[in-house]
C-alpha cells in the first residue's frame, strides 16, 4: 500500500463531456479556474487539455495552452502542469476505402503533436505509447513504436517529464523496452490508463498485473478508471502502491444522473485515500518524489 500519494485532476479532456455535464470547463479561463479549485482540494497535478471555445472540441491551439499556463501561474506558481500532446492520433478508416482517411481523422506526425510542448515547457506532458482501436467503428488512435521513440527523443531534448500513458499490456511492455534502453530520466512516471474501450480493463487483475511488470524499475505510477469505475481506482491504485487520477476527462458524474465537478472528485479522492490511512502529497512532495525542478 502506497502510504504518501498524488492526486492529479485531468480537467476537461477532449470528448464530448460539455455537452451531457454543464461543470466541464472548455475556455481557458473556465479550465484555469478549475485548475486552481482542484489544487486548492488536494490535486498535486493537473492534466490539461483545451478546447476551442466555439464548438467546445478538443483542440491543438498552442495559444489556448498558453492561456490557461499564464492564468493559473499568475496564482500558483507550485501546482504541477502536465498538458497532453496526444492530440493528432486519430484515423477514421474509411469504410469502403481504408486507405482514405473518413471524417473526423485529425493525425499528424509525433513533433506536430509537441508544437505547443515545445513553445510552453510545461513541468509534465503525456506521450501515448501504444495504437489501440478506440471502441466500435473505424476509429484507430495511432502511436507507432517510431512515434514513441521521436516523442521521447523530442520530449527530453525540451527539458519536460513525459507522463507514459499506457491503455494495455502491449504498451507497458515496449515501455519497460526503452526504460531499459534508457531511453527516459529517472524516476520515469507512467499512468495507467485502465476501461477505455479496448484497452485494459479496469479492474484489479489488469492493475495488479501492470503494477507487476514495472516492480523493481525506477517508476512512479499512477492510474485512473473510467466512468463509473473512476473512484473503485483510486482505491485499488493506493493499495497496490500507486498514485491516483480523477477528473471530469474521464468521469462526468457523481452519482447516477448527477453531473460532477472536478473539485467534488477530488474531495472524493481524498477521502478515500485518507480514510485507508494514507496521506496526500502537497505539489511541492510530489516535484519532488518525481525529480521536477
């Protein structure tokens, strides 16, 4: 059981969660203020996405990213910013041709996906390290092995800790692969990503068994669940040693018909992990125990 854990918030994402939850934040002020509500509750980290503030989709707007980094450092200089740079990795196959991309395909190459890593130098940024089909349909997340490898190269080269993002077994194993080959500065911070369909499930087994395959390495993990499986995690993660997510990315209610907010799932997050008989690391514990400056 893991003793001292991290909470991070991934706020918005960058699904169709504005439209069923009123709560999710989309211009960057609204994600700014959620940002610092959740650090205020016990978030050591915030995951972040953008959106464009018209149609409220996800977005690779390098000056939203700069917006919401400039609104939550005007009032917290300590809260760890982890932005995503999975953005770019979706290819509709067509369904008479799949060699022509269908509507809804936005894939570009891994460095096109780091533009606003690159221009921002967050603390944190995530690097998808697996393709996976991405529920019914033609839709395929793509990350090559050679995508990983670039993003890894890029990512260290711009002075950031890459967040690994693991959504099954495949891609923690060539994980360990370039943890081995030292491909990332210690200690190397993997998340698992766990009910996404089809990927790992979420559930005990399947975190138990990556837990597992990482014991031993220099890493600090930490893993979420989705829907309705998201607090379950939190629980089983900080008993099997890792650290814990939430957030309204992977979650949009409280309860059955209840929309939720980014500040009452980490409220609840804490509980649970304070009620098991652990502690709650502040950002400043947890810059540390992850080799932030």
């Amino acid at each position: 059981m893991n003793k001292d854990v991290f909470i991070t918030c991934a706020v918005t994402g960058a699904g169709g969660g504005p439209h069923k939850n009123p709560h999710v934040p989309v211009t960057p002020e609204e994600i700014a203020t959620d940002v610092l509500a959740v650090a205020a509750a016990g978030a050591a980290i915030a995951h972040i996405h953008v959106r464009d503030p018209l149609t409220k989709e996800g977005s690779r707007d390098t000056a939203l990213y700069a917006e919401v980094i400039e609104r939550v450092r005007a009032k917290n200089t300590e809260v760890i910013i982890n932005t995503t740079a999975g953005m770019g990795g979706d290819l509709v196959l067509g369904a008479d041709d799949p060699l022509s991309p269908a509507a809804g395909t936005d894939l570009v190459p891994q460095k096109t996906r780091l533009v606003h890593v690159d221009a921002l130098r967050p603390d944190i940024c995530t690097l998808d390290c697996g393709s996976y089909n991405v529920g019914e349909g033609n839709l395929v997340y793509i990350s090559t092995s050679e995508q990983i490898r670039e993003g890894a190269r890029l990512i260290r080269g711009y002075g950031v800790k890459p967040e690994l993002e693991v959504f099954d077994l495949g891609h923690l194993s060539f994980v360990t692969r370039l943890i081995s080959e030292g491909a990332f500065d210690g200690p190397v911070m993997i998340q698992f990503c766990l009910g996404v369909n089809f990927g790992a499930p979420a559930t005990t087994a399947a975190m138990k068994t990556m837990a597992d395959a990482v014991h031993g390495l220099d890493v600090v993990w930490s893993a979420f669940g989705v829907a309705q499986m998201q607090l379950p995690m939190v629980a089983q993660a900080a008993l099997l040693g890792g650290n814990v997510r939430v957030g309204l990315e992977d979650n949009i209610w409280l309860a059955r018909g209840v929309p939720a907010t980014n500040v009452e799932l980490v409220k609840r997050a804490r509980t649970i992990i304070e009620t098991m008989g652990s502690s709650v690391m502040d950002a400043a514990a947890t810059r540390k125990k992850l080799g932030l400056s």
